[in-house]
C-alpha cells in the first residue's frame, strides 16, 4: 500500500490507539458537543451532527455511548464552551502539522501545543503556514469483501458525487470535496455499505520521505505526543513513514 494512502496512517493510528478507545471516545463526545451546539440535538435536522454520529459509529463507539453523549451535550449548552481550533506548524526536517483541537480553555491548550511542537523538535507557526500544502477533503474508506462488487461501488460513489474512487490491497477510499461529503456517505449508507472510516480530512498535497528511522522515530513521537493531548482531536502530516508503505 502507498505512503500517500491517508487510509495506511488510519489505520496505523487504530492500531497504535485501540487500548485507549475510551480516550477517543470521549474525544468524539467533544465533537458532538459541538455538532449539537451548532445545530441541536436531532440529526434529521443537524447534517453535522449525522457526520459525526458516522465517524463514531466508524470507530466502534457503541450507540448507547453515542446516544448518551448527544442527551448530555443537549443538557450542558450553557455549561461547558468547548470551541475548535487548528494549529499548524512544523515537525523534524521541515515535515508539515495540522493540529485540531476542542478545547474548554484556549490559553491552556495554546501552551500545551507549543509546548509539544518544541519538545518534538518542531516549531509552532502561524495561521496559514501549512494549511496551503493539504486539501480538505471527505474520505470514505470501505472494506474489501466478497459482498462488495467494487464496479458497483465505484459507480455508486461517483454518481453521488464523489470525486475519486481508488482501490487499494484492503479497501477501497472513496474520496468528495468537503461540501458533498455528508450526500456521498449517506447515499452509500443508504445502499446498504459500511465504512471502516468516515471523516472529512486534511490530505497532504505532497509528501515528505520520512524513512529514515531515526526521522521515522521523531516523527511518530510526535504523532504520538500530540494524540495523548486529551484537547486534541486530529493529526495531519505530510510524513512518509516506513510502516505506512508496506501492508501485510
């Protein structure tokens, strides 16, 4: 599987996180805090909302801890101010970060990122600095299976609106622009498929060769630093790693 493949550093995340599920569930519960703040608490009226349900629903989060989550941010509008902010900067060798974040306290948080960008032997930077070199983008990710016929699939999507479809080893990405994400996924979710990811995400336009492993070890230290932040939702970078080229 390439290194440009966003659905190899997924993966590789899951893989990295699966003992802290609680921590991402919790941080998925901001997400819909927000969603519900920004749009209510029904998801028939709320396509926020709906996305989110479907990025949890993506990582296993059960719908008992979904509902759960949705009735409290319902009832803590007045309580609790979380609000979303990106941070960008740059890692070792000049590798390019997005860090987005939902915090209860800006101060805190801006402090803690700086913080983590200089101990990783990077450098916080300012609005802009890095955003330019990735595309915002909607990716659905689809396991391969002998109940998915993958011309089906591919014609579906692109119907719907999609504007790549790229099979891979394991899955197939279906990939839309950020304003057709929420029809493409729900006109397959409506079709019956099921996605392993779903998310609007940051794609890199081009990549940086990070298989040295020295680098390679930097680099996911970071990553890693960063996804231990309770605030911080997401990581994007720009970084080839080794174990994101090869599948078994």
């Amino acid at each position: 599987m390439s290194g440009h493949s966003k659905w190899a550093n997924i993966k590789n995340k899951k893989e990295k996180t699966d003992s802290q599920r609680g921590k991402i569930f919790t941080k998925i519960g901001r997400e819909l805090a927000i969603a519900v703040r920004e749009g209510g608490g029904d998801p028939n009226n709320n396509s926020k909302l709906r996305d989110v349900i479907a990025k949890a629903k993506a990582a296993n989060m059960p719908n008992d801890n979904i509902a759960r989550s949705i009735k409290k941010a319902a009832g803590e509008l007045g309580s609790v101010n979380y609000e979303e902010i990106t941070y960008e900067g740059y890692g070792p060798s000049g590798i390019a970060f997005i860090v987005e974040v939902v915090t209860d306290n800006r101060n805190r948080t801006a402090a803690d990122i700086r913080h983590l960008f200089d101990k990783s032997g990077g450098a916080l930077g300012a609005s802009g600095c890095v955003a330019w070199m990735f595309n915002k983008r909607g990716l659905l990710v689809v396991e391969k299976s002998v109940s998915v016929d993958e011309d089906e699939l591919m014609l579906q999507a692109l119907d719907a609106g999609a504007e790549d479809f790229v099979p891979l080893e394991d899955v197939y990405e279906i990939y839309t622009a950020a304003n057709d994400f929420t029809a493409v996924r729900e006109t397959l979710e409506a079709a019956g498929y099921a996605f392993l990811s779903a998310e609007i995400s940051m794609i890199p336009q081009t990549t940086v060769d990070a298989t040295d492993p020295e680098l390679a070890e930097k680099v996911e230290r970071m990553i890693e630093r960063f996804e231990d932040n309770d605030d911080v939702q997401e990581v994007y970078h720009n970084a080839v790693l080794p174990e994101y080229e090869e599948e078994d």
